[in-house]
C-alpha cells in the first residue's frame, strides 16, 4: 500500500505537472480528466485515492472491474481500459461510463446487442502496428466508427492508444500527435456525411508520458504508478 500522506503528495504533484501541461499547450486547467489506473491495487488505496477527490478510475481486468464497480461504484465514474472478450460484455456494458478498448467489429455487434441504455465508447487505435497488443488499424477506425454511428445504443466519444514504451517519453509525441490528427480527420468525415463531429476524447497518455500527451491534445490520462508507485506483480 502507498499510504494516505504518499497519495495525497503524489496526486498533488501529477496534478500540478497536468495544469502545466495544459497552460503550456494553451489549454485551460482543468480540461484534462485524470483516470486512476487501479490494476492490482489495494482497496485501502482506492479508497484512499477516491477520498482525496479522484472520481475518474481505470481497471484493466473485467473479473476485477465488476468487483470494484460493486464496492466503491457510487460516486465514481468507472473506466475499462483493457482488452474486452465478446463472452464479457454482458459484465461491462452498460455498467462503464466509457469502454475504451473497441477494436473489431464483432465486439461493436455484441456490445449492441447486449446494451439497454446508451453506453459511450472510445476506439482503441495501435497505430504503432505492435503485434503484442490490441487495437485497430486507422483504416479499420473509419469501418468501426461507421458501424457504431449505425448502432441502436453504442455513442462514439473519442480514441485511445497504447503507444509503445519508450526510454525517452518525447519519443511519444509523434504517435500521441497522429492519434489527435487521426480523431480530427475522422470528425471531418462524419460532418462530411451529415453527422455530428462525435469524436471529443482522446484517451492517451500514461505515467511516463502525459505531459506530453496532454501537450498534443489529450483529454484523459491514464497513470498508475506515478500515483500508486510501481506494482509488485
């Protein structure tokens, strides 16, 4: 566990680099949300972290996500950040305020048949082509974005990358800037069509790199162990 005094010292700092961030790249404080990445944190911790006023939080794993949706779901807006198997959809939909891991059409197509209620989604982009991990192409965003604008519940909000991890953080900022021109060009192209100009958020950026993240346009970022300290396993 990091402890009370840790986390409130350690939010107060990602706080204050977030509101430089954003003054630098001439945004307003405050315009940036901060998602908690919980992934095999404590429950005194998340407590602790959600009493210090974070009501954003992040969970990779869907096992764990219903757990924490259960025990500190009021008052918190809950996030799932990791890959989604079809077979789980029924445990998330409808439960999370944004699902951030849409990748493929199959998933679009369960997650609307499963919905009851406008759920909001974000399109997971791997725009650096890593095989190791999940995301769409940028092609394959446009047939994505078509399918959920045809949806009956599903609301396309915005994108999110994992980018790969680098020694230097600035060594991020061509995929965070491609991320943001990617979400714009696809904006352009639902107004072209008739349609709202959806795509609001853009979900990138973690520990090592949301200042610059933030600095080429994101509206969440996702940190963990800046905040928590680094997981043990």
């Amino acid at each position: 566990m990091a402890g009370a005094v840790v986390l409130s010292e350690r939010l107060a700092e990602i706080r204050g680099r977030m509101a430089a961030a954003s003054a630098r790249s001439g945004r307003e404080a405050g315009s940036v949300r901060l998602l908690a990445v919980v992934k095999r944190q404590s429950d005194e911790d998340i407590r602790e972290v959600i009493s210090l006023g974070v009501t954003d939080l992040a969970e990779n794993y869907v096992q764990e996500w219903r757990a924490r949706v259960e025990r500190f779901g009021a008052g918190v807006q809950w996030h799932l950040i990791g890959h989604l198997q079809s077979n789980k959809v029924g445990m998330v939909v409808n439960r999370a305020a944004t699902i951030q891991t849409v990748d493929r059409l199959s998933l679009v197509a369960e997650l609307d048949r499963r919905a009851t209620a406008p759920q909001e989604i974000l399109l997971q982009v791997n725009l650096a082509g890593e095989a190791q991990k999940s995301g769409c192409s940028a092609a394959e965003a446009v047939t994505l974005l078509d399918a959920l604008s045809a949806s009956r519940w599903l609301r396309p909000v915005g994108l999110m990358s994992i980018p790969p991890y680098m020694e230097d953080p600035e060594a991020t900022r061509p995929l965070h800037a491609a991320l943001r021109e990617l979400r714009d060009a696809l904006n352009r192209r639902e107004l072209e069509a008739g349609r709202a100009a959806c795509l609001r958020e853009l979900s990138m950026g973690m520990s090592d790199d949301f200042e610059i993240a933030i600095e080429e346009g994101a509206t969440m970022v996702r940190v963990g162990s800046a905040l928590f300290g680094e997981r043990s396993g």
